[in-house]
C-alpha cells in the first residue's frame, strides 16, 4: 500500500533563500512525496507584496501554479519591520525588473484566516513549515487558541545556537524580525516543533561549480581574486583553474595563477596546464601586460615551486564535466582554445556544462587591439567558432566594453 502523502504548508517572506526551499518543496510536491497544500506569504526579506510575487515567480519557474498562494501579515505584532535588502530591494537580487510580468493569483483570505481553516479541517495531519518570521502563525494562534493543537507539528527556521548571528551577535533574521510572534508561538504550542538553527543552514549551503579558464594577466589575476572571495564566502566552489596561451605563454599563466591563489591564500584548487597555441594559427605575444602578463612583478617575487596536475587541461575540462553533469559554470577569460579542444576531444562536452560565461567580442566596434578586432578571439577564431557553433548549453557573452565601463579605479 502506498503510504499517505506528507500535508505541508509552507509560510515564508519568501527571498532568494526561501525561493530554492520551496523549488525543493515543489519537487517532493510534484513526486508525490509531500503535498503542498498552501503557501502563507509575510513581510521579512522584503514587503510583503513583493513576497507574494516572488512565490509566484517560483511556483511558475517550477510549474506548479496549482498551488494556492495566501497573503499575511505586513509587520510585526510590535513595533516596525526593517528591511536590510539583503537579497535586493525585491528579496530576489533585484532580478525581478528583467523578468516579465507574470499575473499571481492570490487567494482573497488572509493568510491567519487560512491556517487556521486548513488546520481545523485537516486536525493532526498538517506539517507547518516556517521559513520567516512567525507573525502570521502567532496571530493563528490569537484567533483560535487551539490553532497549535490542530496541528501534526511545526518547522521553523530561526534563531542561532553558537551566538554568531546573521545581524549581529545573538540576533537571527526571522526571529527578530518579530520577537513577540516566536515568544507566542514557543510559549504556546504543545505541537511537536522543530527548530532549524541558522548553523544549519550555514553548515549545508549550496554552492555553485565553478572552473574557470584563463591565460591569467593582471586583468585575470583581479577575477581570479574576487572569485577566491566568493568561495570564501560559501558562494561558488571553484572545482579547477584550467591554464593555456594568451596574454602570456602558458607556464606564465600557470605561475600567475599560483601566485593570485598564494597572496589570496587559498588552498586547495587544482591548476591543470593547457593549450600552448591555438588551433591553427600561430600566436604573437604583445607583452601589454609584461612579459610575464603580471607587469614584469615576478621578477621581483621569491621563487616558487608551481604545482600543476599532470592531466592536460583540456581532458581535464571532459573530465569534470562528465562527473558533475549539468551542475559547473564554465568561466573563460581568455582564448577558447581548451574548450573548443575539449568539446573535440568530447562531443557531449558542452551537453555536460550548466552553462558558459566568456569574456571575448566588441559591440561598438571599437575594439581592444583595433577596429573590430578583439584580444581573446583574435587569438583562436576557430575555437571561436567552434564553441559558439556547437555549444547548445546556454552562453552568456561578456564583450569588452563591459569591462571598459566597470574599471576599478585607483582612489587616492
């Protein structure tokens, strides 16, 4: 016999966070793991009509709009809501004013009134699973005091357990976002509840695969650098630095990047050696960034003993992708030449990427080595061509003018 699915509501102040927990609920929803009976909508992250947006957009970007969508309360029972836009004015990272106007339908009871309907109607069987704070179960609870007892058991995420806080010591976001509502709900509730501390969810980020392949000047170095803070911050894993020709020869690329990872020190990222030239022609060293691409600073460095794996970059880039299909982010700062050279060596290869962010082309025309004529596909126009010609994965261009309108500057 099929075991009964899980009732599940879920209440949120949906932001970008909440907006993957509920792409996971979506999918246990859609697998018949669990049925999502509502969806509870409050202020937190942002207000809370941009909340009750952003589940919409979820619920659409997962095809699930079948799910009915409540909003709650706009602030705490005490005091007023601050909102930090910590994920966007918008709680999605500001991603909403590209998107396309969607129509969210939205349930005309309030969501307080919702829950306690739906538990009196399912008594004992309905999971709350709180993602903000806890204002709109709080006020369920004041309207029927036997709102707790109606249900199976509580989920909540908030509060901290080692004083670190996410603002600051011994403050967690959801709880004091209203302090009153969680003293109500855990002062009341004779429900099992379980509490998910923030250490939880610091402890299982998801992070985002990344390699990136580069021919690493002083202009990589700088990428390479910021990346090495994102992965710092749990926000990328950099699975591999891939190396070849470009601004310099490929064992300077190889010492560059060893150096960048060195004075950012970071450890643990595999450095694989790659193309020496490109596929066809041959290949003029301009020297714009030194000959050593770092403005001729490493003659001035202490030697070091570079350490790179002994697989080619290009078998490596197969490699890696074969393992985590559709899960890396392949970042190319330099010539395509490794990547044309692994999808020759591999067919599938492009298949098995997420997606491809290059850096290479001009809009405008004007160009970074003459009309028309940009540096990183001016070195392999046939790996060029080679990517964009059977590449179905999805691609992201970055031409050169983007990096001419965000230059960092020296303030003094």
């Amino acid at each position: 016999m099929m075991a009964s699915k899980k009732l599940v509501i879920i209440d949120t102040d949906c932001g970008v966070d909440d907006a993957l927990a509920i792409m996971l609920a979506t999918y246990c929803h859609k697998h018949n793991m669990i049925d999502i009976m509502a969806i509870t909508c409050q202020f937190g992250n942002t207000y809370v009509d941009n909340v009750v947006k952003n589940v919409g957009y979820t619920l659409n970007a997962t095809n699930t709009e079948e799910i009915k969508i409540y909003r709650g309360c706009e602030g705490p029972i005490v005091g007023k809501c601050f909102f930090d836009d910590y994920y966007g004015s918008d709680g999605l990272g500001g991603s909403t004013k590209d998107m396309p106007p969607i129509d969210v339908h939205v349930e005309s009871e309030h969501a307080v009134n919702a829950l306690v309907r739906l538990a009196r109607e399912h008594p004992k069987q309905i999971t709350l699973i709180a993602l903000g704070p806890l204002t709109n179960i709080a006020l369920a609870y004041m309207l029927d005091n036997n709102f707790f007892d109606n249900l199976k058991d509580i989920v909540f995420m908030g509060g901290t357990i080692d004083f670190g806080g996410n603002i600051g010591p011994l403050r967690e976001f959801n709880i004091a976002g209203d302090v009153e509502a969680c003293h109500i709900v855990l002062s009341n509730a004779k429900c099992p509840i379980i509490g998910v501390p923030l250490e939880c969810c610091d402890s299982n980020r998801l992070t985002w695969l990344i390699i990136i392949d580069t021919d690493c000047g002083v202009d990589d170095a700088v990428a390479i650098m910021l990346a090495t803070y994102c992965q710092k911050q749990n926000m990328i894993d950099i699975v591999a630095i891939t190396c070849q020709f470009g601004g310099t020869y490929v064992d300077n690329v190889c010492k560059n990047v060893f150096y960048t990872l060195k004075a950012c020190d970071v450890e643990g990222i595999k450095i694989y050696r790659g193309c020496e030239k490109p596929i066809v022609s041959k290949h003029i060293f301009d020297d714009y960034y030194g000959s050593d691409g770092l403005g001729d600073s490493t003659k001035d460095m202490p030697p070091i003993s570079v350490h790179t794996e002994s697989e080619h970059a290009a078998n490596a880039l197969v490699r890696l992708a074969r393992e985590h299909p559709k899960q890396i982010t392949l970042i190319a700062l330099g010539p395509l030449t490794n990547i044309a050279l692994a999808y020759m060596l591999d067919n599938n290869f492009f298949d098995n990427l997420k997606d491809i962010v290059f850096m290479g082309g001009t809009l405008d025309f004007g160009g970074n080595i003459g009309p028309l004529k940009e540096y990183n596909i001016l070195c392999d126009p046939e790996a060029c061509h080679i990517m964009l010609s059977n590449a179905k994965c999805p691609i992201i261009g970055i031409p050169v003018e983007c990096c001419d309108s965000n230059r960092l500057t020296w303030v003094r």
